[in-house]
C-alpha cells in the first residue's frame, strides 16, 4: 500500500499507515515545529508495509528521520505505539505518554508479562471454549515483534490530562479520553477548535470498548462519561486514529452513545435465562468473527463491558456454576 497523506494548514500532515487487520489503516500526524524538527504522533505498527510507507513519505516531504524531534502517543495500543521505539532509536527523540499509557505497555509487552494467560483466564471464566482461547492467545503473543523495540525508561517523558503541549507552534490541551485505552489523551486547540481525538472518537465505526484483566472494572462506563465531557468542547475539525477527519464531532458522539444504550438494552433483553458472556457474545456479533481470532476478542472483551456495566448499574445480576460465570436479569 502506498502511503497516503493530507497537507493539512498550520504545518500539520496526516499520514495513512497501513494495517495488516479489518481497519487497513491507522492515522498518524506530523507537526513541523517553528524551532526545527518534526513532532510525529502515533506512528504506527511495526511490520515492513509500514516501515515502506515512512520511507516514501520522509521522502515526499524532504524529512530525514534524524529531524524527528519527539514522538509523542495519544494511547498505547500497537497500531498506534508500535513504531514509537524504533523511531527513538533511530532519532534520540524522546517519547511523549500519559503514565498510565506507560504503565498497561509495560503489562501487555514488558518482561515477565502474564496479560496473554490473564486474557485466557478471563475469557474462560466467562465460558469461551479452550480452543478459541488457545487461537485468541497465540494470536496476542504475535503483536509483541509489532510493538519492538519499546521505548526505554530514559526515552519517555511523561504527560498528563490537565496540561498543554506545544505542537506546530500553537498550545493544546490535553484531554483525560479512558474506556478505550486507559491513559489515552486527546488534544485540543481552542482558538482553531481542532481536535485530535485517537480512537476516543472515530467516524464511521464505534470505538472498540474493553474489559482488559487487571485494569479498570467498568471501561464503557468510564468511556460514556468521557464522551459526556468532550462534547463541551466547540471542535470544528476532528483527527481521529483511523478514516478521514471530520466535522461532525458532536453528532458523532451523540450516535456512538445511541449505539451503546441500544447494545446495552439488546444484551439486557437476551437474558431472559442465564447466559455466559461468551453465549452473549456469540448471539450479538454472530459466528463470523470466530473467523479471526483479533475481531473475536475485540468482540469478547466488549460484550464483557457492556455486561459488567449493566451489572453495576444494577440492571442484571451474575451467578457462578461450576467455575463459569452466568448473567440474568
């Protein structure tokens, strides 16, 4: 695939990287910086289809890698991170992240991870058969080659919601955006009201919303309650993760909430006998994902969000048979 870009005013370009999954591709952002240098935002996976692209695009726009400045992360998720260790070595540019970004990388790829046999616990508790497990499992160890080389602790520079980042010679705000990916930020220019929102909100599709083991226990709660607050803010144009940019930022967040209250709902009326979140799962996103071992546990991993946050919120209860989780109304 060859790269594609948008020459956007005010020294921004968005980049096109491809992806090897259903999305195809993943945005990443170039800001030239009025001092000298280039800031590079979310710079991608690590296959050599990506690395290809970089090449033609350092190319097209006359940037030799050395002249980036810094990397800097609106989240952790590979297609996003995967890249960030590598462009650091290749540069020296520090990498810019929340902590608690840092903090779940170091779970999914640090040494000595457990995630691939707590994602294997919780999806078994919840009634997933062992051989799906073991398809979904062998294909989350694979990412660790498309995330290497990590950022080393001396690399990172750690931000945080509440402050502003200087980027292109303008000052955005950095926007607290969890539920999808705990740490993820999104950045705001008030007086050209642009956003670059991650996968916080993106057009087209809804962002994939998780229960991760050992993180946050209610993830599409805590993602609705984001979407709440960044609906405050006037966005003429939007720059999400993935597709084009767009500006219908809160109407956008209004159908990506509609959505979540109609799942919500539909799960709650399948309950009408105990089912496990794996039968949940099953009867919402029909037989087809079991194709691909990456859109089944996308797929797992929400029906559990959206089945804990019914459970908080008191709209149906669990029970345990036989070490397998049951949920009813």
């Amino acid at each position: 695939m060859a790269a594609q870009t948008v020459q956007w005013e005010h020294g921004l370009l968005q980049v096109k990287l491809p992806l090897p999954f259903a999305l195809k591709t993943v945005n990443s952002y170039v800001f030239t910086e009025p001092a000298g240098g280039y800031t590079l935002i979310d710079p991608g996976l690590r296959t050599e289809e990506t690395l290809a692209a970089w090449e033609e695009v350092f190319a097209d726009h006359s940037i030799a890698p050395e002249q980036i400045s810094r990397i800097v992360l609106t989240h952790q998720h590979p297609d996003h991170y995967g890249l960030a260790g590598y462009f650091a070595k290749l540069s020296g540019a520090p990498v810019l992240m929340s902590r608690g970004a840092h903090r779940y990388a170091k779970r999914l790829w640090g040494a000595g991870t457990t995630m691939t046999e707590e994602f294997a616990d919780l999806f078994a508790l919840h009634g997933m058969p062992q051989h799906y497990i073991d398809e979904i499992s062998s294909n989350f160890s694979s990412f660790h080659e498309k995330v290497s080389p990590q950022p080393q602790q001396d690399q990172i520079i750690y931000i945080e919601a509440g402050e502003t980042l200087e980027l292109g010679g303008s000052q955005w705000e950095l926007l607290d955006a969890p539920g999808h990916a705990y740490g993820q930020l999104c950045f705001y220019e008030a007086n050209k009201q642009w956003m670059i929102c991650g996968d916080q909100v993106l057009p087209r599709i809804t962002p994939n919303i998780s229960v991760m083991p050992g993180e946050e226990i209610n993830p599409l709660g805590d993602f609705l309650a984001s979407l709440d607050r960044l609906s405050e803010y006037e966005v003429q144009r939007a720059f999400p993760g993935h597709y084009d940019s767009f500006t219908t930022f809160a109407s956008r967040i209004a159908e990506i909430k509609q959505h979540h209250v109609q799942r919500l709902e539909q799960m709650r009326m399948m309950l009408q006998e105990p089912l496990t979140g794996f039968e949940v799962c099953e009867r919402s996103f029909g037989a087809r994902i079991q194709q691909s071992p990456h859109q089944h546990r996308f797929a797992m991993a929400e029906t559990l969000a959206h089945l804990y946050e019914l459970e908080l919120s008191g709209r149906i209860s669990r029970t345990e048979r036989a070490g397998v989780v049951y949920f009813f109304k």
